[in-house]
C-alpha cells in the first residue's frame, strides 16, 4: 500500500522522514511533538496519533510501496511506536477496570469469557445492517471492516511462536481455517476481499486507509499491540476468544442485511462462512487457546481477561461511532463515499 496522507504534525514528520530513505534521518523533532501531544489528547480518537502507530505497525507487516524496509526496526521508531503505546495500553486499562480473579481451570475460564460475549450491551452495527442500511451504509460498514479483514488473522498469528501446548495447537488450528487450511481462495481475507468487489469497492489492503478514522484504526491497532508484545500474549489469546465469540450470530445478521440489499454469493459469502466457522472457534478459542493457556500459566489470567475487555469496550466505540453517524444522515467516515 501507499503511505497515507498524514492527519497532523506527528504523521506529517514520520511520513516525510519515512520517505528521505535517510536511515540516518535524526527524530527528535517527531518526539518533541509527541512530548506536546500526548498529555492532551484521547488517545482513542486522536486521528494524528492512531494513524502514526498504524503506520509504525504496518512495516511490520506488508510495509509501504518505496519505503525501506530497514525502518522496521529503526531505534528511535520501536522508542517513538512503544511511547505511544504505553499510552493506548494505559487507556484501555482504565477502561477495563478492576479484573477479577478467576479460578485457573480452562472451564472456568471459558465460561468467564461467555460469560462477557453475552453481556456487551453496546450499540449493534449488525442489527442496524440486517434492518435499515442503505447501500452507501452497507459500503461504509464494508470500509470500517477492511483495514482488518483484509489481512484477517495475521495480528493473532504473532502469538503462535509465544505459546506451547493445548493453546499453542488450539490456535494453529483456528489460524489455518482462517488462511484458507491451505487454500488461497478459501482465506478468509479473500472472501472479504470479494465481498468488497461485490459492491464495487477497491479491495487493496489500505485503499480506503485515509478515510477511517482513528476510532476504528485504535482498534486494529490494538490486536497489534497485544499480538506484536510477548508480555502481552494472554491478551491477544482473550482477544482473539471474544472476537469469535461475539462474531456468528452479527455474521448472520450482515448476510441478512446484505441480502435484503439485493446481494447473494460470492457478496454473502465471507458472512455465511463466519457463522459457520465461528461457531466451532468460539470453543476451542475459549476452552483451548484461553483456558488452556491460563491452565498452563495462571500468571497470564489477568491478561486474557484484559485482552477480551478491550475488544468489547473498542467493539463499542467504534459501534456508537458508526451508528451515531448513520442515525444522523451523515457519513461515519472521514471523507464519504461521495465525496471520495
């Protein structure tokens, strides 16, 4: 993908050091302006910052087209990328409250996380889609989703070189169902990507990157930070449990809604797949991954717990962010479709 257009004076640095190719380029002008930006902000909706680590975590990943790919581990980007993060991590902390002690048995465990999968509460995107989105909306819904689905799994393959045993083989093998189990047209990425094309949307990883905003970046964001940080791989195991928890009945939901738009196979087919699918990961996911990781290593408890709060509190933000625009006639993007 191209380097997005920056969205403040943070981005604006980054960006054009990222592009001098200057490996020796000095960063104490970026750091100064985060020194000024990080105590006045919300760092959940503060677009310069989210999109700067979103650019900090994507040269891990596929990188940017004419960018070196030696900034991936650039000193003085991995100081920049892990200040920032200390200060989303922090935030998604407080958010998460007090967690409870849980009993270290893996059923315990699993039926902690149900438990939370079935008491979010928040504003539904999906019932909003099967009921009342128009296509512009169904097209929006489509774009929020794609900085993720569009590299669907890979966040939470980091972790499978920081586990062992029953979570370890138990993560494998929802990871293989999402890359397909080997076949590229079955990846899950790939049926997203022709759903996009279905409705006559650009499916590049990154093409719509300048018009999503950090609320939604702030989430994605978030399963690259619990994915990429040893310390954290309880977190992104409870992640991973709660997005397939919470993910087969809204699947239905979106199938239903882009149906009753006019819309069958191969739109329909990345939802229908995910009822299905998601309905077998939730318990290996909950039983497996979390419990047994948590059986294994009781230390890492908390951080499942706090991994699967974060994604129902982002799930929520990111859920009212949508919603509040729609209900209101307006785009939930930064730039809408028409104008685009």
């Amino acid at each position: 993908m191209q380097l997005p257009v920056s969205r403040g004076p943070i981005g604006s640095a980054l960006i054009e050091a990222l592009e001098t190719s200057d490996l020796g380029f000095s960063f104490d002008q970026v750091h100064g302006l985060l020194d000024s930006a990080l105590p006045a902000c919300d760092v959940l909706y503060d677009e310069d910052l989210q999109l700067v680590l979103f650019i900090l975590y994507e040269l891990h990943y596929a990188g940017f087209e004419g960018i070196d790919d030696r900034w991936e581990w650039h000193p003085r980007l991995i100081e920049l990328r892990a200040r920032i993060e200390d200060v989303l991590e922090a935030r998604l902390r407080e958010a998460a409250g007090n967690i409870p002690e849980i009993e270290p048995r893996a059923e315990v465990v699993a039926e902690a996380l149900f438990s939370m999968s079935q008491d979010t509460g928040g504003p539904s995107v999906a019932s909003f889609v099967a009921r009342h989105a128009d296509l512009d909306q169904a097209k929006e819904f489509l774009i929020h989703k794609s900085v993720y689905q569009l590299k669907e799994a890979d966040p939470h393959t980091w972790a499978i070189p920081r586990l062992a045993g029953r979570a370890k083989a138990a993560l494998v093998e929802i990871q293989a169902d999402e890359y397909g189990g080997g076949r590229s047209g079955h990846m899950h990425s790939e049926l997203f990507a022709r759903t996009m094309e279905g409705l006559e949307l650009d499916s590049s990883f990154g093409a719509y990157i300048n018009q999503i905003p950090a609320i939604t970046l702030a989430s994605v964001n978030t399963m690259s930070l619990f994915g990429l940080h040893r310390r954290l791989r309880g977190a992104i195991c409870g992640h991973l449990a709660i997005y397939e928890m919470t993910s087969s009945i809204p699947n239905s939901r979106y199938a239903r809604g882009f149906r009753r738009l006019g819309f069958e196979s191969p739109v329909t087919d990345y939802f229908d797949e995910h009822v299905e699918a998601d309905a077998v990961h939730e318990q290996i996911a909950g039983r497996d991954l979390a419990g047994g990781l948590v059986e294994e290593d009781p230390s890492t408890a908390e951080q499942v717990f706090f991994g699967a709060a974060a994604v129902c509190y982002l799930d929520d933000l990111v859920g009212r962010w949508q919603l509040d625009a729609w209900e209101q006639r307006q785009s939930s993007l930064r730039k809408s479709l028409v104008q685009a």
